[in-house]
C-alpha cells in the first residue's frame, strides 16, 4: 500500500509519498497535475484497471481553487500489498542549482555594478558639487547602502531564494508592495540592458565606424544571453572576472592617482590646491551637494543584486555575510577614494569633466588622471575597459531580471510558466522574455529621434532608490515579526547592526532624494508640465503598481503573527551554531591550524 500526499504553500512545494516505498514527488507548476508513472510490466495484472485513474489523477485540483492556492493537501491512497519500488517512477522536476561559490558572490559583491556610473559620470559628479560636495555625497550614499545591504543581507541569509527582496515585501509588508518593488526592479534591469547594449555601440565606434552600430549591439545580446542560458555557474565565472578587471583598474587609478597628486609621478604636486580655488571645496552649495546624491545612487544602482545570488548560492549562511561586509570596503575603496582621487587632481572647473560621456571616452576622469601620469594609451585602454563594464552590467541586467521575474511567478505575481527551469538549472522562459524586452527597448533607441527610449530610461531612473527604500521597509517588519514570534536573533546566519536606526535612516534620504530628484523642472518659468513628468514618471510607475494592484487584489497586511520564517529557510549545520565549521575533516578528525589558515588565505585571495 503506498499513499500519495501533496502538502503545499507556494508553487514548486514538493509533493511527498509517505508510504512503506521510497518515493518523492515534485509538482513543478500549480497549474499542471501532480501525475505518477507506473510501468505496466511491473504492475500487477489484478490492479491494472486503477491504472489509468492514478496517472491521469489531477491533484492540484484539490488545491488550486483562486481563493485556496495559499494551503493544500490531498491523499490518495494505493491498496496493494504486491506494488514494489520498481514499479513506480517519478519524473522530478529541474530547479535552480546552488552552484554559486563563495568567491563568485564575494567578486560581485566587490565590483559587479562598477560601471559607467563611476567611470564616466563621477566627473560630472565633481564639477557639479564640488570636490567636497562630491565626496560628502558619496560617502552619505554609501552609508545608506551599505544599511540596505545589512537589513538585505539579514534576510536573505536567513530565507535565500531567488527574486529575494520582492518575495520578502509580500511575505513581511503586503502582497502590492512585492508585486511593485519586484515589478519595478525588472524593469529597471530590462530596460538597462537596452541602455548598456547602446552603450555597446558607441564604444565600438571609437574604433571601428565603418560597421553599423546594431550589429555591436546584437552581438552583444547574443554574447550576454549565452552567458545565461547554460549554466549560473557560467554567468557567476564570466561575472567574477569581469569584476576582477573591474576591481584592479580602480585599485591602480587609485594608487597612480596619490601618486600623481604627490608629485611621484608627472613631477608636480598638486596636494589640497583645486580644493582651495575660487567655488571650491563646496561649489553651489546644498543643491550642488544634492544633485550629486543622485549621481552617486546611480552610480551604486545594483549592489542589491547579492541579495539575488543568495538563492544560488552554494553556501548562503557563510557568503551572504561575507559579501555585505565587502560592500564596505568597496564604498570605502572604490567609491570614496575614488572621488577623492579625482577632486584632488583635476579641478571641478575643468570643463572635461562636464563632457565626459559614453561617446567620449578621451575625458573620462579615470582617463585625465592616467594622461597625467604620462599615459599615453590611457584612452585606448579605457575604452577597453568601458566595453568590459558594460557588457557585464548587461550580463548582471539578464541574471537580475531573469530571477525576479521567476520570483513574481512563483508568488503568483507573473505568468506560471516563468517558474519553469530546465535541466541545466536555468530559468530558461524568464531568461529569454528579459532578453527580448531588452532588445525591443533598444530598438526604441533606433526610431522616432529615441523619445520612447529616453521615456523608459526615465521610467527607471529611480528604481534602485524605490528598491532600496522598500528593503529597508520590509526589514523592519522581519525583524518585528521575527521577534513577536519567539526566534531567538542568534539563530540568524547574520544579524544586521544597529537596528532600527539603520533602515529609518535608509527610508529618510531615500525619500528625500527620490521626491527632490526632480526640483529643477519647477524652477522654470513657466513650468513645462511634460518634464515634471518626465523627471517623476519613475515614481508614478511605482505608485500605479501598488495602488493598482491594491485596488484589484486587495490584499491586507501580513500580521507579526501569519509571518511565515521557514519555507525557503535552510537550517545551519550544527558546525555552524557551535562555531566549528572548517575545523574537522570529513572524517571527524581535527584539521590542522596552518591548513585552516591556508585555507582562509586562499578565500581572500580569490
């Protein structure tokens, strides 16, 4: 006798036959049946006219009425002493496979989203608030990532699945606010890779013209989406040494940069003296200070991506933290030492700075400073380097969308069949349907002088903000319903800082730059209604998502008390609790001090 009994919460639950036989059922999608193969040979001839009720047995009708998809069970029960193992075979379904290792997430976490933003726009950055205006922002930035990172870091250590922070809103705040932030955020890198494949294009030009632009672009696509289709683990590779080309230019700029500004390098020492010219070190004031806090969310728009690789992750509790610790030092290293490189060797008057740009590469910031250390290829070389970023801002577009958009499916937020994942452990519909609306945005580009792309950039421009806002939203209530249910905080793999100063502190200036970003379209006189819109259509989008999903589905806020803590949890190891991971073989037997520490070093090398 063997019973069937499917138990779900959520699509992709496993179904489990609890039974005398070994069996383990998985229904991939809620809406297809959950069916069991039976080999004919091997079944008894008595029993053969249940056969073919068993196969064709619809189980998820049991469950999947609208208003009951959230709770199922049902049995079904085989009478037959004569039925063995043999006899029965189950089809599992494919999932995401945790091939992500710790040096893959710690290198994202380190240089995946250096781009552009800090390459190129950095200069606009100085020249817009000075070299202390510029600085100061970036550091205010950065203390607000970096508590983003913490309250993400808490949460998806603990829970690591896919499309994490869109399914942490529904399951901690409300069903909207996943469907907006989850919604948002893929459009947000759909529509970036459009942009980075454009960027593509112009780089390609700086040295070949003869060739249409588009066929840059396409084969770009073709590159990033390959990079996708087979396997995380090829996407993780190509993305750590692409942030590895990432992580050392920015570590030579700086070096190079002191260098030159001490006089070691270029023979003059410059020291604090464009910090003393006329305007300087605080140009225009507040509002120079201010619109360089938009220039510096750009520039660290993505970080959130850690998060998303958690779900691959083959060891979540260990790399989650250690990758939201590296974000600290890469604030500190590559983005605040970074400004401060620039604001002391060119002056923010330098109308360079101002021109910089992807189609001019010659004045990058990064390219200034090499040419005054006497680098002659300093342009060639950054040109290079610029194609690097943003084919991997773009392979991060495809990886990020691609995953949240399987995650709103699961969550019942996106068409069904986006959960479906095929044997190499890729989400292949959800791959391919963010490819294409990259694709077609960038066709947008192409037609009509871009007024369409232009309006789906803008449509985006704010999504890192709304997305970091939301984080620090949902954390709050995890940490609310985490402790009303009893969980002790040491049973978390990482427990965020200074809590709740952290995430109110995120909220606050991600509110204030989100509704400021937009203040100069009112100083015009008169005011041009279409570029308020313009400046706030990201915000609009975000708000008709909630509002609108609000109004159809009416979802009510989840209590301390329904917050659900263990499906997706994965329990820690009792090495981990006690503190002794790493240091016993897989014989039980201790390991030696130097290979432990051997080990470590290899870690940090990597």
């Amino acid at each position: 006798m063997a019973t069937v009994k499917y138990t779900g919460n959520h699509v992709g639950d496993k179904a489990q036959a609890k039974s005398d036989l070994p069996i383990s059922l998985t229904n991939p999608f809620s809406f297809l049946p959950l069916t069991v193969s039976v080999n004919p040979g091997l079944w008894p001839q008595q029993s053969s006219s249940f056969l073919p009720t068993f196969n064709t047995y619809n189980y998820s009708s049991a469950i999947m009425d609208s208003e009951k998809t959230q709770q199922g069970e049902f049995c079904h029960t085989i009478h037959d002493e004569s039925l063995s193992e043999e006899s029965i075979s189950v089809n599992e379904p494919h999932h995401l496979k945790r091939n992500l290792k710790a040096r893959h997430i710690q290198m994202i976490a380190l240089g995946g989203t250096i781009g552009t933003g800090l390459f190129v726009a950095s200069g606009k950055a100085i020249a817009t608030g000075g070299p202390a205006g510029s600085l100061l922002a970036y550091m205010v930035v950065g203390i607000l990532v970096f508590c983003v990172m913490m309250s993400l870091g808490e949460m998806a250590a603990f829970i690591p699945i896919a499309g994490s922070f869109s399914h942490f809103a529904s399951r901690y705040v409300d069903s909207s606010m996943g469907f907006c932030v989850g919604w948002v955020y893929w459009a947000n890198w759909a529509v970036g890779v459009a942009v980075e494949l454009t960027g593509v294009a112009m780089i390609m030009e700086y040295w070949i013209d003869s060739i249409n632009s588009v066929v840059w672009s396409i084969i770009a696509l073709v590159i990033v989406a390959c990079f996708n289709l087979f396997s995380v683990k090829g996407y993780g590779e190509v993305e750590y040494w692409f942030s590895f080309v990432k992580v050392i230019t920015v570590v030579i700029f700086v070096i190079v940069g002191l260098c030159v500004d001490t006089g070691a390098i270029g023979g003059v020492n410059y020291g604090s003296s464009n910090w003393h010219i006329p305007g300087a070190p605080f140009h225009d004031g507040f509002l120079g200070f201010f619109n360089c806090l938009i220039a510096a969310a750009f520039s660290f728009n993505g970080v959130e991506i850690v998060g998303i690789t958690a779900g691959e992750s083959a060891n979540p509790h260990k790399t989650v933290p250690s990758a939201v610790k590296q974000v600290f030092v890469r604030i500190v290293l590559f983005y605040v030492m970074t400004i401060l490189v620039i604001g002391l060797n060119i002056p923010y008057t330098d109308p360079r700075l101002l021109s910089a740009s992807g189609t001019n590469v010659a004045v990058s910031p990064f390219t200034l400073v090499f040419e005054m250390a006497g680098a002659a290829w300093a342009a060639d070389v950054m040109n290079a380097i610029l194609l690097v970023t943003m084919i991997s801002a773009a392979n991060s577009g495809v990886y990020s969308s691609s995953r949240t958009l399987m995650g709103l499916a699961q969550d019942g937020k996106a068409p069904k069949f986006f959960t479906f994942v095929n044997r190499f452990g890729i989400p292949i519909w959800a791959v391919l349907a963010s490819c294409l609306v990259g694709c077609l945005a960038f066709l947008t580009s192409l037609f009509g002088s871009g007024v369409v792309f232009n309006w789906l950039t803008n449509l985006t421009s704010v999504a890192g903000l709304i997305t970091w806002v939301i984080i620090s939203l949902t954390h709050l209530r995890f940490r609310k319903g985490i402790l009303a249910q009893g969980y002790d905080l040491k049973s978390l793999p990482y427990v965020a800082k200074l809590h709740p100063f952290c995430d109110i502190f995120s909220i606050v200036i991600g509110i204030i730059v989100i509704f400021g970003q937009g203040y100069k379209t009112f100083t015009t006189n008169p005011i041009d209604a279409s570029n308020v819109i313009a400046a706030y259509i990201g915000l609009i989008f975000g708000i008709v998502l909630y509002v609108g999903h609000k109004a159809v589905r009416r979802p009510a806020f989840v209590k301390l008390h329904e917050m659900d803590f263990e499906t997706g949890r994965i329990p820690r190891t009792k090495e981990e609790e006690d503190g002794t991971e790493g240091m016993y073989d897989e014989n039980g037997n201790p390991v030696p001090k130097w290979k432990r520490y051997y080990r470590k070093a290899l870690n940090v090398i990597a």
